[in-house]
C-alpha cells in the first residue's frame, strides 16, 4: 500500500474518531457565587473569598469534547477573574474582569483535553481559596487506555493563611503558608484540636484513580500514601506512557493522575503532603472500609 493511500486511511479514520466524539458531546452549565465565607482553621476564625462558600470549590465534571457554560456572580468586595489551566479548546471572556456585583459567563470548549485540570482566580491572593477541579472523563464511546478504576478522587494541595487575604487582585503570592491542606483539611500535625483531617476511603482489592493537583503558589509539594506505590497515568489534562513510583513530586499548577492498588494489610496509612522545602507538612488519611477474603 502506498504512502499516500496510508495517509489517507489514517485521515479519514481521525476524522471519523472526532465526528464520532462531537456527536456524543454534551453541554453543562454551571453557577459559580464568590462570596466572602467564615473558617475555622489552626484555630482561629476568618472570613476568605469563596465560590459557593466552600473551600476547595466546585468540581466541574464532564467528558472529553463537552462545553461547558459557568455563570460567574461576583458577590465579593474586589474584581476577579478565572483562569482555566491547560483547556486547549476555546474560551469565551478568558480575560474578563468580573467587577462586584456583576456577573459572567464563560463558554469552555472542550477539545481533546482527557483527565484531570482545574481552575482559579488569577490574582495570586484570591487563588489561594478560590479555585477547583475541571475533571475530563472519556467520551461515552471511548474506554480507559488502562484498566477502568473502581472509583476516582481528586485531591488538591492548598495552602492557609493566618492573615486576612484581602489585597485585591495582585499578581504576587502572599508569602510563606502558615500550613497545607488536603482538600481544605490541614490535617492533625497544627495542634489544634478542631482542625479537620481528609479520608479517603477505600476497598480492599479495588483499583482508584487519583487525581493530583497543586494548588500551592509558589512551592514544589510532594505527595505520597505509606505503604502504597502509584501508576502514573496522566498529567496536565493528557495520558502518559505508565510509569511507577512511591512518591509525586508536583511543580506549582502541576497536575497528575495516578492509579492506586488498594492491596496492603488493611488498616488505615497516612496521606501525606510537603513542600519539597521541608518546611511544614499536613496529612491524611487513606482508610480501608472491607477486609480481605
């Protein structure tokens, strides 16, 4: 067969691949409030700039292809604006400033991003509490390119502040944390006894693809599971050649998905997050719900 008729075969098949995809994409529409929220962290109270009062924000689930539509109200006291790491696709007011008081739609036009993103607000101070996963799954006709997972998790590494975030929208991160978090939880090591601890719970035997996002500023974390060793799948919204390792090591923004055995002795083993600095550290919790037979 010659070069060309090759080449044309191969075309026509991408192209067929992608009417096939875009006949099965969908559209979301989501509403997005940033509000001023009252929390208890390394106890003491303060009030931090939201989207719908909750830290992590919402997780944006769709599938490979889809648009999506959020709706923006800026109920806050400063302009903000979203950033959407790594959507290739289009996006419609991706350099509006929302003023307060008035409202925006975005239009996200999935291309052939796959995996795990996410968003946040592009002032460096407000990014801190305002941002969220944008998770991609495959299209309705398309399969894993490894074996499918029992269930997902996203994680997202934060950073808190004791002092109030309140410098509008500078382009310049808030200093040093005053400690880290597994999806909003700082975990058990701050000595205060009314701080949260994130669990993940899990069955023996059962396969989960983890999904790793540092939202830290400014700082390399590294993210691991006692006892537990990960499969490196994906990073920054594409699939990866598999690789293996005890440990992630994450650039700020950085984003990988992993796939994790739950096939050690039952019990419960520690998930734990540094910045690779040494300085601080926060942990949770990954807890086994059934026994092996």
């Amino acid at each position: 067969m010659g070069s060309e008729k090759r080449e044309f075969i191969w075309l026509s098949g991408l192209l067929f691949l992608n009417i096939l995809v875009l006949s099965t994409a969908d559209v979301h529409y989501y509403e997005f409030f940033l509000q001023e929220s009252q929390f208890t962290k390394l106890c003491s109270t303060k009030s931090i700039l939201t989207v719908n009062g909750s830290f992590p924000g919402p997780e944006i689930r769709v599938r490979r292809g889809d648009t999506v539509f959020v709706n923006v109200h800026n109920q806050g006291n400063h302009a903000v604006s979203l950033k959407w790491e790594g959507v290739k696709g289009s996006i419609d007011g991706s350099n509006e400033l929302i003023q307060p008081g008035r409202n925006f739609t975005y239009k996200i036009e999935l291309k052939d991003e796959i995996g795990t993103l996410w968003w946040h607000a592009t002032s460096a101070w407000a990014a801190a509490t305002v941002h969220g996963a944008l998770v991609i799954s495959p299209a309705a006709n398309e399969d894993y390119p490894f074996p499918a997972p029992t269930s997902d998790q996203t994680i997202i590494l934060g950073q808190w502040f004791r002092q109030a975030l309140t410098e509008g929208d500078k382009t310049i991160a808030p200093g040093r944390a005053d400690a880290y978090t597994i999806n909003g939880d700082p975990g058990e090591i701050y000595g205060c006894s009314n701080d949260t601890t994130f669990e993940m719970q899990v069955d023996y035997e059962g396969l989960y693809l983890v999904r790793v996002i540092n939202a830290v500023a400014n700082e390399t974390m590294v993210f691991g599971v006692a006892s537990h060793s990960f499969t490196i799948v994906g990073q920054n919204g594409a699939y990866t050649k598999r690789s293996f390792t005890n440990s992630l090591t994450l650039a700020p923004a950085q984003v990988v998905d992993v796939l994790l055995c739950a096939n050690v002795n039952v019990g419960h083993y520690y998930i734990t997050a540094r910045p690779s600095s040494g300085t601080y550290i926060t942990n949770g919790i990954l807890r086994y719900l059934t026994t092996s037979s």
